[in-house]
C-alpha cells in the first residue's frame, strides 16, 4: 500500500479523490457532475484503464444511494430501460474490447458531442416531455448501455431519459440508483475477465478513495434535500452540459 500511495505524485491523488468526491455527490442525486469524474480519472490513468478504477467505486456508491432512495424506485421505468442497456453494454464489450487508447479516447469525445447537443435539444424544445415512444426508450437504453461499458457514460443519457420523464426528485434518483446498481453489478466481470481492467492494484485505488467517496455522497445527501423539484430539474441538465463540456474540452 505504501508503494502504491508513492506511486503517483500528490497532484494525481487529489484528482483522484475529487473523482471519488464527485462520485459521491452523483449518486446522493446531484446527477451531471459524474461526468467530471471521468475527466479526472482519465487525466491520471488513461481513458480505458480509469474505467476499472471507477466501476467498483460506482457500485459501492450504488449501493449507498439504493439503501437511501429505493423506497422512490419507478420499476416500470426501471423495467423499459433494463434489456436494452444490457444489449448496449454487451455492444460495448464487444467493440471496446480491441480498441486502442487512442481510438477508445476519440470515441468518448463522440460520444461528449452527441451529449452536447441532446442537453442543447432538451434545453431549447421547452414543451412538458421528449419523446416517450419506443424507439426512444431503446435508443437511450442502448447508448447508456454502450457508453457505460466504454467509459462510465451512461449518467448524461440516463439523465435525459429521466428528465423527459417529468420524474420528481426522489423518483428520478431512485429509479437511477436502481438502474445503474443492476447495470454496474452486470458490467463487471466484462471488466474482470474480458478487459481485465480491474485488478489487485486497481482495487487498493479504490480503498484509499473511500473515503472521499462517502463525503460526496453524505454531503450530497443534504445538499439535495434543500433542492426544490423545479430547481432540480434545472440543476441536472446545467450539470450534465457542464459536465460534457468539460470532458470535450480537456
């Protein structure tokens, strides 16, 4: 453990217990400020190999926010986007797998661009609800999917399905801490066996953030309960487009 902690400068640890943070904070329910964790993760251990770092950390917190939320869950909701972000996660397994970091770094950026734009959509179209059709539920399940597997994405789009849902604050984080509890438990013996992402090492990573991990998460607690429904509705969709830009800009 001690050569571990000496194994990155002290500049790299703070990035990485911010990520921790920020990761607590999300799953307590400010949803959109994930997506900094990923920039912060990626700057210190590449884009591919932050991506075993994070997974346990996400289900830890998961786990966290299932414990506090669950009673808020909308299983209909839960049940449409389940099955196709299972098919997009085992897209991403699939295509991520032989990518080199180079490329797998392109694809996230992509990915931030699509982003950019359906938060500008959400933003600008101002009518009660986005499309709530079929098409529309399987195409946002299967981009979470997909991008949760490559790169702990899945929060923005997650989020815009949620928000044209006109979910209430506690329903929108319960459902979310349900969904994403399932799909992370699922995503990771792809992790395990196929990318071999996370490791003995990686998970020492994760101990030492513990830490911070929690603060987020109780400090998110309580910074949500003092958000009203309308102003939370604001908040994700500021957050995420924050968020998004910030990763397209690093």
């Amino acid at each position: 453990m001690q050569l571990l902690i000496h194994s990155y400068p002290l500049a790299h640890w703070i990035l990485l217990l911010l990520a921790a943070f920020f990761i607590g904070l999300s799953k307590a329910g400010l949803k959109g400020v994930d997506m900094l964790n990923v920039t912060l993760m990626a700057i210190v251990l590449g884009g591919k190999a932050s991506t075993g770092v994070v997974l346990p950390l996400l289900c830890l917190a998961d786990i966290m926010a299932v414990k506090y939320y669950h009673r808020h869950a909308q299983w209909h909701h839960f049940w449409k986007l389940i099955p196709w972000m299972a098919v997009g996660i085992l897209i991403g397994v699939y295509v991520g797998g032989d990518m080199n970091e180079q490329l797998f770094k392109k694809v996230m950026a992509i990915i931030i661009v699509v982003t950019i734009f359906l938060m500008l959509y959400l933003e600008m179209r101002n009518k009660t609800v986005m499309p709530s059709n079929k098409g529309f539920v399987i195409s946002m399940g299967l981009i979470s999917g997909f991008t949760t597997m490559i790169g702990n994405l899945a929060g923005a789009f997650a989020n815009i399905y949620f928000l044209a849902m006109r979910m209430p604050k506690e329903r929108f984080i319960g459902t979310a801490a349900w969904v994403f509890l399932v799909i992370n438990l699922f995503k990771l013996p792809f992790q395990v066996i196929f990318w071999k992402n996370i490791t003995l090492a990686s998970l020492q990573i994760d101990l030492l953030l513990l830490p911070a991990l929690i603060g987020g998460f109780v400090l998110g607690v309580k910074l949500v309960k003092q958000i009203k429904d309308d102003s939370y509705r604001k908040l994700v969709i500021a957050l995420t487009f924050i968020g998004a830009l910030f990763i397209f800009l690093k």
